[in-house]
C-alpha cells in the first residue's frame, strides 16, 4: 500500500497490527498486479515539471479485503502526473491520527486535475458489480470500508458477491420514511434492485417490488378511532352511573300491567320488579322518586307501561288506588269490601265469582267437593290489590286466584297432604283455614294445627273423630260469635258444622296467610286435644277433665266482662 503522505522513510508495518491487511502476513509479498496507466495531459499546455521518481513500496495488502485493486505503482505514473507528495521540497507529510488509515492531506493552492466526464464515488453495496462514474477526482477512500478501484480506463476484475465485503446498509422501512418501492417510472429496472431482492426476498416474480398499501394506516386509525370512542363510552356511562341522572319515562304511562311485590322487599328489590315489568324505566329511576320514608305495601298492583318514576310511586302509593286483604278473612267479606271499594252494589263480586269462578284459573284440585260453598274460598290470597276507580271485579278476582297458586306452587301441597294422612291439597289449605280462624297468635298455629290431626286420627276417644270447632259453625252461619248454645251447635245438620259431622268440612272456611299454611304442614309434636283462648292466651290441654277447668275459667272471664 502506497501512501501519499509518505516518502522514502515511511513508517514501517508491523506484521501483527490488527488495524492493517491481514494478520496471516508472514513477511511474504503479494506479486504485484500490473494495470495499464492512462496519461492525463495537463490543461491548457502546461507541463508539469519531472520529479523524481521513487520505488513502488509494496505492502503487505488482503486482496479480500476491497472489491478492487491494489495501487500496484507509484500514483503519479498511473494517473500521468507527478508525486508532489514524494519530494522533499513537495507539500509537508500530514500525520494521520492512529485508526488504521492515512488520510489525504488537505490541498491549497495544488494544481487541480482537469474534469473528465463523471467523478469516481464509491457505488452502493447491492451486491452487484457497479461500474463506477468517472470525474477525474479522486476520492478519499473511507475507513474501513473496501472502495472500488479507480477508473484508469480499464475495468477492475470482477469479483464473486461472496468474496465482496458488503457496505453496511441502514434499512429504512417506506412506512415511515414515505419513500416507493414501486418500478422506475420509465420502465427500466434499477440493477440494485436485484440485489435487494435476492437478499431481502421481496421481489415478486417479474423482478418488481411492491407498492406500499394503505392498510397500515387504516388500522392503526381504526384502532385509535376504537380506543377513543371506547375510552370515551366508559367515562360517559361512569358519570352516568354515579353523578348522572337515572334514565326515566315522562307522563303517566299507558295500558295495563299487574305486578307483584313480594313480601319484604326493599326499594330497589321494587324497582327491580316495576323495571323487569317495562313500568319504569330504571331501578334508580324509582328509587330516587321514593326517596326516604315512603312506605310501599307489598301486594299485587295493577300499573301503567312506561311510568314515570314519580307517577309509579303515587300511583302505588294512593291509598284510594288499592284494596288490601287480610289473613283468614272469609270469600263474602271479599266480595263486600270490594264492591265497596269499585263503588258497586253489594252483591256484584259475588254473583261474578259464582257464575265465573270456572274462568277465573282456579287450580284442578279445587272443586273436587260438590259441597264446597264456596269455589273461590281458599284462593283470594291475603295482600294488596290494584282497585282504582273503573276496574272490573273479576279483574280483581284473577289477581287474587293468581297469587294464591303462586304461593302454593312454592310448596309441596300433595307430597306434604299424603304425609299427614290428607286426601289432597284442598284439605291442607282447609286445615290452615282453621288455624287462622282458631289462632290467636302465630305462635298458636303450629299448637293447633297438631290438635287437628290428633282429633282426626282414628284412635281418638276423647272427642270421637270430631273436630268441634266454634269457628266451622261461624262460618256455615256468616257469624262472628263466641257464646254459642252447645245443643245448638249438636244439633244443627249442616256438612261446615265440625259438632255434627266427624273430619274436616268440605272446603276452606276462609283464606289462609303464609304462616298459617306453614303451620299446617309443620305442626308442632304434642298430644293436645283441647284449647281454650282466655284474655287472649291460648291454653291447650290433653284431657277432657283439664279441659272443663279451662272453659269454666273462661266463662267466668266473660261473666266478669259483662258486668263491668
């Protein structure tokens, strides 16, 4: 390697410098390739004076490590002009800083070379052989990247792409530099683009890359259009959910609905209900329009479609809108207080309850007794209905029937009536009739429903299979009375008169509460066969002697209210 900044004393090379040629160097010198050299004729008939001449200084070059040649002599002779830089008088040696390489001296006031037709430039490293652009200039080889031979009018020896020590090349995606891959414009193929293809693999079948499709872009404007509108969505409904208004209907609504509220339910368990049933628009819609201390019955409400919340609550809340239903209450007193409520003439509801009682949706078991006097006892379920002003009384009567085969389909009526001996379920509604109209408390109930069952089984001795309830022969009479004759009530025929006839009448003698029914499938254990009810007490005994001190105590209790 010859150095320009070097004359006949330059530094020597040491064989185990990792910067220069290769580091298998032994000392042997590389024959030297001999290249023929083009004269350039000074410009404008100047000569240039004759130098001396110094020896060519071969080095110790890897032809593996550069696509061209070696300066196989001195640079002047090649390029037809003198060494300056070989003279003593010539320019001063410019020591390179220690990389490797030898810098070109910057020159002022140096004989400039004429132009040719190009400038040589190191071509891009495509993995091609590039013929390089002449302009009579040379180049400052860069630091450790191999150059392209310069152009003395002859072609360098081609080399394969293996052997070539590739430029390294900053890849840059079109995406974000918005540069095209798409073919020349004028048809012709650029040859470095084979090279990229054979590296890269992109090229497609005729030798042309694609062009860069707008998809990209597309998605990511979807996915930030998505990320907004669903970032924006959460934050709406959060503000909604917490400081917004609930969602609601305005006006009174329209049409017709009947909903049903448990017992013991809360505001928003209400709301729920009223919301499900397409009444209000929104749980917090109704909650909000009762606010606090506003009491709502549980019961049976007929309501309009799409309330508003407000109207929803006064509507369920005016108490000349609704008829309540006490427990054990009997079918007539029903029936009178409901003409009163609709403003009928007494004696309506219950015309329309014997004449439909078919079509109001009584459960099969119902009728199974010709002697039942009244179908729809048993089954005008305790709780609060919808009775405004114009509704019909059947429409009330279907409420009623509804609510009770709700109830009762909660339970098993038949499995818990075959296990106490009963024929069906009407008579283990009939039993809890008589618990209600027997009862004084509901810690009563379960006492009593067991003197029933101990009257009806067939080893009773102390009353004979007879159940001698006051109530029974109250009902048969449509009375409410305490002090009846005792022959009166054996001697009176009739199938409701528990004195006269063994077992259970035929049907229920009123309409039973929840309690009262629990208590007749769960009754109490106990061998009690009597009860009597002084100053509100019940008292049950197991023997007919226990019993007379019982109702002896009782009469004098009536004795002395009389008398004061």
């Amino acid at each position: 390697m010859t150095e320009y900044g070097r004359g006949s004393g330059s530094q020597p090379w040491h064989p185990e410098d990792p910067l220069y040629g290769d580091r298998g160097y032994n000392g042997q010198q590389y024959p030297q390739q001999q290249q023929p050299q083009q004269q350039s004729q000074p410009p404008y008939g100047q000569q240039y004076p004759e130098q001396q001449q110094y020896p060519e200084q071969q080095y110790g070059w890897d032809p593996s490590q550069s696509a061209g040649g070696p300066y196989g002599a001195n640079p002047g002779e090649q390029y037809g002009r003198q060494d300056y830089y070989g003279t003593p008088d010539g320019y001063p040696q410019q020591q390179d800083h220690h990389t490797g390489q030898h810098q070109q001296p910057h020159q002022t006031g140096q004989h400039q070379q004429p132009h040719h037709t190009g400038q040589h430039e190191q071509p891009h490293q495509t993995g091609q052989h590039q013929q390089p652009h002449q302009t009579g200039q040379h180049q400052q080889p860069r630091p450790g990247v191999p150059q392209q031979a310069h152009d003395t009018g002859q072609h360098e020896e081609w080399r394969p792409e293996s052997e070539q020590e590739p430029e390294p090349e900053e890849e840059k995606h079109p995406f974000f530099t918005g540069a095209d891959d798409s073919d020349d414009p004028d048809g012709a193929d650029d040859p470095r683009d084979e090279g990229r293809r054979d590296r890269r693999g992109k090229g497609n079948a005729k030798g042309k890359t694609k062009r860069r499709s707008g998809t990209a872009c597309l998605l990511v404007a979807v996915v930030l259009v998505g990320v907004v509108g669903g970032g924006g969505y959460l934050a709406y409904d959060y503000w909604q959910t917490h400081f917004g208004a609930a969602p609601d209907y305005s006006g009174e609504g329209s049409g017709e609905v009947q909903v049903e509220i448990p017992k013991g339910s809360s505001l928003t368990g209400m709301g729920q209900v009223l919301e499900k049933a397409g009444v209000v628009k929104s749980v917090g819609a109704f909650t909000a329009a009762a606010g606090k201390g506003v009491a709502i019955q549980p019961g049976t409400y007929t309501l309009r479609k799409e309330m508003s919340g407000s109207a929803a609550v006064a509507m369920m809340t005016h108490t000349g809108n609704f008829l309540t239903i006490g427990e054990g209450r009997r079918a007539v007193q029903i029936y009178a207080a409901i003409d009163q409520k609709l403003g009928l003439k007494q004696g309506t509801t219950k015309d329309v309850a014997t004449s439909q009682a078919k079509n109001l949706g009584l459960p099969e078991w119902a009728n199974s007794d010709p002697k039942i006097k009244d179908p729809l006892e048993g089954f005008l379920y305790p709780s609060q209905y919808s009775a405004a002003k114009g509704t019909k009384p059947e429409v009330i009567l279907k409420q009623m029937v509804a609510r009770a085969k709700e109830n009762y389909a909660k339970e098993d009526l038949e499995g818990k009536a075959k296990e106490l001996g009963l024929k069906s379920p009407l008579q283990l509604i009939t039993v809890a009739s008589m618990v209600n109209a027997e009862g004084m408390t509901s810690d009563d109930f379960r006492k009593m429903a067991r003197v029933i069952y101990n009257r009806l089984k067939p080893t009773n001795v102390e009353t004979n299979g007879k159940l001698e309830f006051d109530s029974t022969y109250n009902y048969l009479k449509n009375q409410s009375k305490l002090d009846l004759s005792p022959k009166q009530l054996r001697s009176f025929d009739h199938p409701y008169n528990t004195y006269f006839y063994r077992g259970l009448t035929p049907g229920p003698i009123g309409n039973p509460g929840a309690e009262a029914l629990k208590a007749a499938m769960d009754p109490e254990a106990g061998d009690w066969y009597y009860f009597v009810s002084i100053d509100g007490k019940t008292r049950f005994t197991k023997n007919l002697k226990e019993h007379q001190k019982l109702v002896d105590e009782f009469n004098e209790s009536q004795k002395a209210k009389k008398q004061g």
